[in-house]
C-alpha cells in the first residue's frame, strides 16, 4: 500500500500521452550506451594501440585524457545550446561528430590522429549527453513513466561504463584497437536515423544575445577542473602542476557563476543549487561515481596485476557491479512509489557504504580474494543502482521545464568529474599506502623505484626477472597493493554515509519522484 504520506498525483489535467515515448527511451538509451562504454572500451584497446602506433608518453596521456576532457568542458555550453537551438538537432548534430570521429579514429596512422579524433569524440558526447535527459523531460508528460525512464538512463550509463572493458575485450582480441572505434559507426547511423523520424524537437524559450564570456569561463574552468583532477591522480599531491590547474578553475568558475547569478537570460541557472533537494540529488550522483570510479579502477588493476588476470577476464570479473546496478536501478521506481524519496536515497547510499567498506572489513579478519571483491562490487553496484537512479528523478523533479537542459549538464556533469576524481584522489591514496607496505627489497636502484611507482611497474619488473624471484617479487607487490586499496575504498564509504545522513535528513518529507519541486 502507498505510503499515506505520499499524495497520488493528480492526472486529470494530464497532459496527452505520446506514443513514441518508449520508442524515443529505446533510441536515447542505445545514444547513451555508446557514450558510457566509450569512457572505459579504450582501456582494454590501449595495449594494443601503444603497440602499433608506438605514441610517446605524453601522447598516451592525450590519448587517454583528452576524450573526456573535451566532454566535461563542454558539457554546460552543450545544454545552453540545445535549449536555445533544439535538443534533435544538438543530439543528431553530435551524432554526426561521433560518427565522423570514429572514422578518424579508425583510420589512423599517427598518435595524433587518435589524440584528434578522441577529443572529437569527447565533443560529439557532450552534444548527445545533456539533450538525452532534456529530450525524456519533454517526452513522459507522465511523472510516473519519467521516473522509470531516468532509471533506465541511470542503469544505462552506469551500466555501459562496466561493461566497456568486456565489449573492448571481445573486440580487440579478434579484430585489433580499430574495433574499439568501429564500433561506434553502426549505432551512432542507427540513431541518427531512427532519431530523424521518432524524436521529437523541444526549445526552451531564451530571450538576449548568446553569452559568449560564459562560454569561455565555463570551457576554460571545466577543462582546467578536469585536467587538474586527472594530473593529481598521475602525478600525486606534490606536483604544482594539478595545483596551479585547479586553482585556475576555482577562479574561472568563480567568476562564471557571479556572472550568470547577475545575468537576466543565464547560459546556467547556478540558482538551482538553491534548492537542498536538487543540491543533495547531485552530490549523491557525485560522490556515487566517485565511489565507483575508484573502485572500477583500483579492482581491475588487481585482477590483472595481482591475479594475472588478461583484460577481457578481468573486465568479465567486474560483472557483478554492472549486474547489481541495472537491477536495482529497474527496481528504484517501484520503491520510490511506495516509500519517502529521502529514505530511498539514503537507503541506496548506505548500500554503496557497505559494499565500499566490505573489503576493509573483512580484510580485518582474513586474507580476502575474488569472492570478498566479487560480493562488494555487486552491493556496490546495487547501492549506485538505487542511489543514482533516485537522484536522477530527484534532481530533474527539482527542476523548472525551462531550465532542464542546464540540470542535464550539471548532471552528466557530476557523472564525468565524480569518477575522474574518484581515481584521482582515492587511487593516488591507494598508490602511496602501496608504497608505505611495500617492505626492503634487494634490488638494484632502478628497479626497486620501477617497483615502488606502482603495481604495474612491479608487474613488469617482475616479468623481466622471472623465475621464483619474479614471482616473490610480484607476490609481495600484489601483497601490498591488496592491502593499499581497501582503506582507499573504505575513505569513498565515508563519503556516501555523509551524504546518506544529509539526504535523511535535508530532503522533504513530502517530496514525491513524481511531483515538480520549484
């Protein structure tokens, strides 16, 4: 029975329903597919690609880091955009970038064609992104069907980013990196044309001149953001660099959202965050990739170098957490039907506490192994599974129509920064307790360094010793980064719990997932 605390809307007035919705939720999910496995297919195509092309170390980085730099940075002007211009036509315009990227990408022969084509890439996904949570606003004029539509977006995005590195996996085994990108050419056709025909086109009306210094200041502040939070997680606490990148943000965000709080037609309506609901909504979705981020990093670097895992078994290994999270996220809209939203919020963040704290835990008490890893990703991905598809309708629920290309920013935007900083920060702590646990090793100079940077390394010092020494040596590394990433993970458990009591306690009691909050 409903909570009688939970008013059952009002559906007299109700809007007509469309019947393409599930049609135009089919075409936006397969759009979103592409753009969460694209964050994480590279990683298992990488080796691969390094092989043929033989980029540099600086260009392996623009390979790696570029992609989502050019989507966090343009993540808010994308949304502005499709407000002012139309949200098909940003969608079907990013589309075609993609494609064309893709292309790019398959065919080249030099580091920078890739480096190119991959913040081509990043451009195309951050036109798709925002106008995919804009275009299901628009679409269920029912409050009931667009919540279960924002799980399905929820469970799709979380879902592809897990299930990239097995995709990746099976392709570049058989058909080399190229498949990685080739991909991308089937769908991004499919959706072009089947998005030309069902999806409808939507405005939200904006009077003024189109504000070109917030475009700079939000560009350049993003950019700086993300590139300061992925330099951190390289280079570590002591290296200027991420510092003076995140300082140059903080003072380029700053000075864009004094602008748009003054402006009478903003490109961001930064006053949204004024509402506890939407601000709470977004720090869960935040701190739930970061939580995730870390964890999809960190374990998968285990089961390769400290299991000897390939990267296509050690992607079939993170199963568990895709699974857990899509489905939860189908079942969130029901739960949110018959209890409090702040209860089923912070329920779903105390899920992903326990399954970020489990491994800590349990390493009290005994050696832990895949079963200890293969439990917690699946809690984990159950509590992100609850928590981000609850604040997904939260979040858009405390939204106005006119301002829901901006929430859809801010949202994806959340999604992209919360996992960059979740390996950031929470691997950089995983890869010096690595260091602190690591004991003397007889080694020449050279390779007990190679040995302290990281696991890989130690892997690979390992590999070119060989014999029993070689297996020691990796015996102990693995050793001491399994004993290194689960206070990381139990530091991201922290976090969510945080954020769970604020949501118990902050969020209205009356808020229902299908009810508008203004």
């Amino acid at each position: 029975m409903p909570s009688p605390a939970v008013p059952r809307p009002d559906t007299r007035n109700a809007a007509p329903l469309d019947p393409r919705r599930w049609i135009v939720l089919a075409i936006l999910s397969g759009s979103l597919l592409l753009i969460a496995m694209d964050t994480t297919i590279l990683n298992v195509a990488f080796p691969s690609l390094v092989s043929d092309l033989q980029p540099g170390s600086v260009e392996q980085l623009w390979i790696i880091d570029v992609y989502a730099l050019a989507l966090s940075g343009l993540l808010v002007t994308a949304g502005a955009l499709g407000d002012r211009f139309g949200r098909k036509r940003i969608l079907l315009s990013g589309f075609v970038i993609f494609a064309l990227a893709s292309v790019l990408a398959v065919l080249a022969t030099e580091a920078w064609h890739v480096i190119a084509a991959r913040a081509l890439l990043g451009v195309g996904g951050a036109a798709i992104m925002p106008s995919t949570l804009s275009i299901l606003r628009h679409v269920f004029v029912d409050a009931r069907e667009r919540a279960l539509a924002y799980a399905v977006w929820a469970a799709v995005f979380g879902g592809g980013m897990a299930i990239g590195p097995v995709v990746g996996g099976l392709l570049v085994k058989d058909f080399g990196w190229q498949s990685a990108f080739l991909l991308n050419l089937p769908i991004a056709l499919l959706v072009i044309t089947l998005g030309a025909w069902f999806l409808p086109e939507s405005h939200s009306p904006r009077t003024g001149r189109w504000d070109w210094w917030g475009v700079s200041q939000s560009v350049v502040g993003m950019l700086a953001l993300a590139a300061g939070i992925k330099q951190l997680g390289k280079s570590g606490f002591t290296n200027p660099l991420p510092w003076a990148l995140l300082l140059l943000a903080a003072a380029a965000l700053t000075v864009f959202v004094r602008r748009q709080l003054q402006l009478d037609s903003p490109l961001l309506q930064v006053r949204l965050f004024t509402n506890r609901s939407f601000s709470i909504a977004a720090a869960s979705i935040f701190l739930g990739m970061v939580g995730m981020g870390a964890v999809l990093f960190l374990v998968t670097q285990w089961f390769q170098y400290g299991e000897g895992c390939t990267p296509l078994e050690a992607g079939i290994r993170l199963l568990p957490a895709s699974l857990g999270l899509i489905v939860t996220s189908m079942v969130t809209p029901w739960l949110m039907q018959r209890f409090q939203i702040r209860h089923v919020l912070s329920c779903g963040l105390i899920v992903m506490t326990v399954g970020l704290a489990l491994p800590w835990t349990l390493q009290r008490f005994a050696d832990i192994g895949y079963p200890t890893f293969a439990v917690a990703l699946a809690v984990l991905g159950m509590g992100v599974g609850i928590a981000t598809a609850v604040a997904s309708v939260t979040l858009m629920a405390a939204t106005p129509a006119h301002e829901v290309g901006g929430a859809a920013a801010i949202e994806e935007t959340c999604y992209e920064l919360g996992a960059a900083l979740g390996i950031a920060i929470l691997g950089s702590v995983a890869t010096a307790l690595y260091r602190a646990n690591l004991p003397s090793l007889e080694l020449d100079g050279g390779t007990e360094q190679a040995v302290r940077g990281s696991v890989g390394e130690a892997a690979q010092a390992a590999q070119g010793i060989g014999g029993e020494a070689g297996r020691a040596l990796l015996e102990t590394a693995s050793a001491a980064y399994t004993t290194a990433i689960t206070p990381a993970f139990l530091i991201g458990a922290v976090l969510t719990l945080g954020v769970a009591f604020a949501a118990r306690a902050w969020v209205p009691r009356d808020l229902h997932p299908t009810e508008n909050v203004h």
